[in-house]
C-alpha cells in the first residue's frame, strides 16, 4: 500500500449513495466547540439584552451613522410606498422604525464636528412629527404632502452637515417582493 505525506491526501471515492459521516477524528472539535459555547452561555441574539427586563431596546442604538442613514432610506422608502397605496397598517409600521432611526441618529453628538442633534431638531425633527401627526388622524392627502415636506428636511438636513450633494428624492418605483396595498 502506497502511503501519502499529511499534505497529500487521496480524495475518498463514495458511491452516489454514500454521504461522508463525522468520523472519531472529527467529532470531538465540533463536540468541545459545542460544549465551549455552551459553558459561556453563549445565547442566539434574540434583540433583548442582560438588564433590559423586557424594556425596549432599539435594533439602531450604536450604530455608525452610515449605516443609521441606510436605515433610515431603507424604512423611509417603504413608508413613501405605504403612503403611496394609502396603507394605514403599513404607515404606522414604517413611521416607527423611521422614528427609531431619528432617535439613534440624535445620539450620535458630533460627526465631522458637526452637532449632530441640533442639525436634526432644526430641519429632520419637525417634519418627521408633522408626518406622524398627519399618520395619527388618517388624512392621506396631507399625509403625502408631510413626506414630501420629510425629504424636504432629509435634504436640508445634508445640506447643514455640508453634504448638499445627498439629495434624498420621492420614489414611487416598488423594488422590493413586498405588497404594500391595503389588505382586507
């Protein structure tokens, strides 16, 4: 029998009925591996945290402002979409999370030495409650024009961090598998 160096091992030939099985050489790493995370109490991450007490916790808290802003595109689209086809379930859904993004955004204090929480309560803030107002008593047509008046203070925004070259715009294009019509 022909032996072959650890580097150079032959490939097993298996049958297409043939599975290749854990063997006592394998096994035991993946059995400590397990036996490890269990020990530490390793948890799956379930959105609750050592000391919430079932208290709200925001999936956006910490997060870099990068990806805040990808959020709040993100949630601020689906809301427009919701809008869009006069979704009430929906609207009051997306406005939630485009709040908790709002929110996670105000703490974050300074970025590029710009207050982050002042530039916010003078143009994003205000708009954002005339939208949830709007949401709150059900009017459609003024719903549509406090989004409008939302982007409008995305923009005015970016334009207070000297970034005037975001320009956030309405899109009433669907790209996502998501019906966003009234459901009965």
């Amino acid at each position: 029998m022909k032996r072959h160096s650890p580097a150079v091992r032959p490939m097993p030939t298996f049958s297409s009925c043939q599975t290749r099985m854990p063997t006592a050489r394998s096994a035991p790493p993946l059995v400590l591996t397990l036996c490890l995370g269990l020990s530490l109490g390793v948890t799956w991450p379930t959105g609750a945290r050592a000391g919430d007490e079932g208290g709200h916790h925001s999936p956006f808290e910490g997060q870099p402002l990068l990806t805040l802003m990808h959020n709040m595109q993100y949630y601020g689209h689906k809301l427009g979409l919701a809008i869009d086809a006069g979704n009430r379930d929906l609207q009051g859904f997306y406005i939630h999370e485009v709040e908790e993004v709002i929110e996670a955004v105000s703490k974050i204090e300074s970025y590029d030495g710009i207050a982050i929480p002042t530039l916010l309560s003078s143009t994003l803030k205000p708009a954002f409650e005339a939208l949830e107002a709007a949401i709150e008593i059900g009017d459609q047509d003024k719903i549509s024009a406090r989004y409008d008046n939302l982007l409008e203070g995305c923009n005015g925004c970016h334009q207070g961090a000297n970034r005037p070259y975001i320009v956030i715009e309405r899109n009433h294009d669907n790209p996502y598998p998501q019906s966003f019509a009234v459901k009965p």
